[in-house]
C-alpha cells in the first residue's frame, strides 16, 4: 500500500492500514518543513500553541519512527512520476492520495494510472462532481490498459484497477451534524437512505429497551465519570462493546446502549436555482399594500360614481376614469358639475398613486437586493445551531442540517469563504467577524442556541470559541472540530470535568475519516463510519462470493459477536426466497428486517457493520489480533 499525503490524514491512515490489516505501507509525505500545519491565529495564548507544537511534534514522531505508522517513508515536495516510481506503484495493490488540494491528486492519479493499470486507487477530492468524471476516466482508462474492466483479470486483489473517489468532509460531515443536534446520535447514508445510531439510557427495572433495527454496541461503564477515558483502548473491560450478541446485551445492566435506526427526511425539499427570489407577498411591507388596495378601492368607488352621473357603460367609465387619474383626459369645462367634481377628485387619487407606486419599486429593489446577500439572525431567534467556519467541513455540515431542517447560523471571517455561496442560497443568516472578538458569538444568539459547532481549521479558534460560548452559557451544548485525535481527546477530558454537567464532544476529522479511506483502499465500498465514543463501526456493501464467513451461511451464522453483523440485504421488488427473504433483481433496494434463518447465497450483496479488525478479517488480509481500537 502506497499512502501520500500532506496533512494528518495521511499519517493516520498509513497508521490504520499498517495497524489494523497488518499491510506493508509506504508514506509519501512533504519535508518536515513544508508539511501542511494548522496556523495559530487571533487571540491564541503562547501556551496554545506550545501545546499545537507538542502534538504535532508526537505526531511527526509517530509517522517518522513509529513501525505501527508506515514500514517505510519517503519525503517529496510533490508526487511526481519518480517519486510514484520509488514509492513502489509499479508493484503496489492500492494507492491513496490524500493531499489536500484536488489538482494534486488528480494529476498524481492519472500519472500512476499510467504507471499501473491495474492498481486501485482513493482520491480525496472535495468536489463531487468532478469526482465523479475522475473515477469514470481512470476507470475506463483502467479497462483500456489491461483490456477488461476494473475487477476483472489477474490483479492483485479484488476490485483491482478500480478507482474510488471519497471526501473526508462528506465522510465527517454526518457525525458532526448528529452531534450538534442530539449529542449523542450518529448519521449514515445508505444510497439516499438515512440510518441513525442513537444512544439510549439504561432501561428502569421492568422495561425493555427498545433495540430498533439492532443493537449496535454496549456504551462504556465510565461514560458518566468525568475521569472516564470515554471508550478509548485504555477503558479495558470498561470501554464500550461493538456488535454484543444478545446474551451480552441481556447481561449488561446499568449500560447504554447504541441502537440503529432507519429514518428518512420529512423536510421541506430545497428549491433549485430559485432560493434566492422571494415570494410575491414578501416583496411589499404590509403598509404599502393596505395603501395600495385603498388606492384600488378609490378608484374602483369613481368609475361607480361616474357610470351612475353619465350613465357610461362600466368598462367605459373605468376607461375614463383612469385618464383623469393619470391626468391625461380632456377637461370637462363643458361638463356639468357632477362631472367636473368627479375629475378632480380623480386627479387628487392619481397625485396620491405617483408616491405609493414609487415607494412600491423602491420596496421590490431592496427586497430582491436583501435576498442575494447575507441574511441577518432574525429577532427572537432560539433552539438553533451556531456553526462557526464556512469552509470544507463546515459547508458540507451547514447542507447536512439544512437537508434535516435544522436552524442554523453561520460565524465566518472571511466574506470569500468557499461556503457564503451555499449559505446565500440556502437563505442562512451569516455574521460576518471573527469568533475570538467580543460580541460576534451575540450577534449569533449564542445565549439562545441549542448547540454550538466550532469547525475552523484553526484549533486555537475553535477552543477559544467554545470556553467563551461556555462563560455565556454554561450548560450549552458544544462539538470541537480538532486537528488532532490525542489533542481532541486531552481537551475532551478536561472540558468535561470543568463543565460535568454540559455536554461536551472533540471530533478530529481525520480519525472519523480514516477508516473509510482504509476500507476502500482494501478493495471494499465502505458506506459511512460510525463513532462509538473513541471507536469506530464501520458499514460496508460486500459481495457474499468469495468470503467463507457468508456464504452458505444462514444471516444468525454469520454474525460474530465483536466483529461484523449483516444489517441488510439487497433485493429487488419481486419474490421472496427460501428463508423469507425476497430475491434479487436488477433493480433493487434494501431489506433491513432479515430473519436469522435466511441462508446466504454467493450471488447476494449484503450491508453489514463492523470493526475494523473484523473487516480485515473478513477481507481476508493478515489482521492483526487484539481488541478493536
């Protein structure tokens, strides 16, 4: 495995693969000073950004020497052709290019297609659709090489020559969202479907807890205790259980648990193209149009009064009198004096009209100017998301809730940020400043919000930004986007015993996306992750053919209890096989409710959750033994 890369992404997933599957990882990394470093900005103490500077130290330490990061390192500005060459891609199975600009790994992809046709590789590139036509070019210049498709002939695994486009940002995005909104819940996408892990309480003495789809995990015996290690390797028998079998969930008691369930979106769907043009009753102000249907009314009470003076046809009448309104009749000096009375009191409405209609336009302009640009929080404002950070993670965040209907307002510093077009036209109020001044946090109703999401690539900031939102709130609910995975679990701890009673969540990006990285790079279509406290369940779509494990097996055969668990199976509309399941078709969907006897077939493709430890295994690579981390 061949792994390059110029941020912690790349260190951490050289360290899954070389850790949990036990492969032989090459890491292509920048010098040491051109590596990409989270800049220290605002109003950072020297004592933040000593602590950046020892973490990032332990971490450059980790990759350079530690055997569990990479079997072998090289150091290169950028990935060009020899350096591919020297890393090994000639002879490699997988390769993943993890830069963090999108140009880099495309042109590094394409070079090491045509260096090896038949290697697999993992982009990470933010822009989807451009995602999209990358992996269909090197998929069908993969084909052209080696004369079939990708998968297909004698390569070096499975799926190899295949190409697999994935976003850390989409890959994160979910679990950030769920834990700004419930703090306890976590988010997978399942082709359009939505699945959601909840954490529930221990049930009273004589209720059963509801399991809903299944049960996913045992939460840890210390997820209460401020002291607690919250899950991680060091909780021991304590720590949380992945995939329990049922006598274990029977026996635990005083645990939480972590059930799936299948959800899907109720809210409003999102017009395209036309969210930025108001509706015809929001351009006027209510007192333009009362003004406006009085006019209306006056000369509707004229054209009456003329038609029964002269005796006009109405529509005559109406004629008329909407010449003396715009003063544009003949004077009726030769009219009797009911028609002259008529007149001027027409050309008094109509010297009324000229200012209603100019302040109608006037109103129309600012209403249109108002919807392009930047949307102020509205007075009275609660319950709602503060997101502070409008750049990869925090855009793909802000469209996650925006997709749940979820308030939301934005904090950014930079008018030009590549997420104030998303937020424009999704209608989100934004404020402009930066975080760590006084009064930006109020101006975003910061005493009124429900959670508070602290997403700038800027530790420092999004620190600061949370001890002050806590001074105003105490009890507010707050989700830290971390560069570091120790880093975020050191500052997890001591918020947490500083503030027992809030809730408090650290996510380092790069530990909610490594594991998908990892599975794709292995040959296996990983749908999303789900943290378990400082644990990780995967799901993950897999053929039965070719792995013992399944095959032949009936669905409660196939479980293994702290591994992987069959979720559901792909199906089509029609029939129903042997053991209750329906069978297989070319258009097809997913059955969650599977019956324990229902035997898998090689020619079935199931969902499963697991470890990542069981999914190496499953995979058939050399997977190391011990306890999932």
């Amino acid at each position: 495995m061949v792994v390059c890369g110029d941020d912690g992404l790349a260190h951490r997933l050289a360290a899954e693969l070389r850790g949990v599957y036990r492969e032989q990882v090459t890491l292509v990394v920048p010098p040491a000073g051109r590596r990409v470093r989270q800049p220290v900005v605002g109003r950072a103490r020297a004592a933040s950004a000593a602590l950046l500077d020892m973490v990032n130290a332990a971490v450059n330490r980790t990759g350079n020497g530690d055997p569990g990061g990479a079997d072998r390192e090289l150091d290169a500005t950028e990935p060009t052709e020899d350096v591919l060459a020297d890393a090994g891609v000639e002879r490699a199975t997988a390769l993943a290019l993890v830069y963090d600009d999108d140009e880099t790994n495309i042109r590094a992809a394409l070079t090491a297609r045509r260096l090896n046709p038949r290697l697999r590789l993992v982009l990470r590139l933010y822009n989807r659709r451009l995602g999209q036509h990358i992996e269909e070019l090197l998929d069908q210049s993969a084909t052209l090489a080696t004369g079939n498709g990708p998968g297909s002939g004698s390569g070096s695994g499975p799926e190899s020559g295949s190409t697999t486009v994935l976003s850390d940002a989409d890959t994160a995005a979910p679990a950030l969202a769920a834990t700004a909104l419930v703090g306890t819940s976590k988010v997978v996408e399942t082709d359009g479907l939505l699945l959601r892990a909840v954490e529930r309480n221990p049930p009273r003495p004589g209720e059963v807890a509801d399991p809903g789809l299944c049960t996913l995990a045992l939460l840890s015996a210390t997820s209460n205790d401020p002291a607690g290690a919250d899950g991680s390797e060091d909780s021991g028998e304590q720590g949380p259980q992945l995939l329990p079998d049922a006598a274990a969930v029977e026996a635990a008691t005083g645990r939480g648990t972590v059930a799936l369930e299948q959800v899907s979106y109720s809210g409003p769907p999102l017009p395209a193209g036309r969210a930025g043009v108001p509706a015809f009753g929001q351009l006027f102000s209510r007192r333009l149009r009362w003004s406006l249907a009085g006019l209306a009314a006056c000369v509707v009470a004229l054209a009456v009064a003329l038609m029964l003076v002269t005796g006009d046809h109405p529509l005559h009448a109406t004629y008329v009198t909407l010449l003396d309104l715009f003063s544009i009749n003949e004077p009726a000096h030769n009219k009797d004096t009911g028609r002259q009375i008529l007149q001027l009191l027409s050309g008094f409405v109509g010297l009324l009209l000229l200012p209603v209609l100019l302040a109608a336009v006037l109103e129309a302009l600012g209403t249109f100017r108002s919807a392009s640009a930047l949307r102020k929080p509205p007075r009275g404002l609660g319950g709602h998301v503060v997101l502070l950070g409008l750049g990869k993670i925090g855009t793909r965040v802000l469209t996650r809730l925006r997709e749940m209907d979820i308030p939301v307002v934005c904090v950014e510093a930079d008018p030009e940020a590549r997420g104030m077009a998303t937020a424009r036209r999704l209608r989100v109020p934004v404020v402009l400043g930066d975080v760590t001044q006084e009064g930006v946090l109020e101006a975003a109703k910061i005493h009124r919000a429900h959670s508070l999401l602290a997403l700038t690539s800027v530790d420092t900031t999004n620190l600061e930004a949370v001890l002050y939102a806590r001074s105003v709130r105490s009890r507010l609910r707050v989700v830290l986007r971390l560069y570091d995975d120790d880093f975020a679990t050191a500052v997890y701890r001591t918020l947490r015993v500083a503030h027992p009673g809030a809730l408090t969540r650290s996510r380092s990006v790069t530990h909610l996306a490594a594991p998908s990285f990892a599975g794709a790079m292995m040959g296996r279509q990983i749908l999303g992750a789900i943290p378990v406290e400082r644990r990780v369940l995967l799901f993950a779509a897999v053929e039965v053919a070719g792995h013992p494990q399944l095959e032949g097996k009936t669905v409660g055969e196939a479980f293994r209890a702290g591994a992987w668990r069959v979720l559901a199976l792909e199906v089509s509309d029609g029939g129903r096989a042997e053991g209750g399941a329906p069978e297989r078709a070319r258009e097809s969907r997913l059955v969650w409710e599977l019956p324990d006897t229902y035997v898998l077939r090689g020619s079935d493709r199931v969902v499963l959750a697991a470890t990542r430890r069981g999914l190496a295994e499953l995979l058939g690579r050399r997977a190391r033994r011990g306890a999932d981390v």
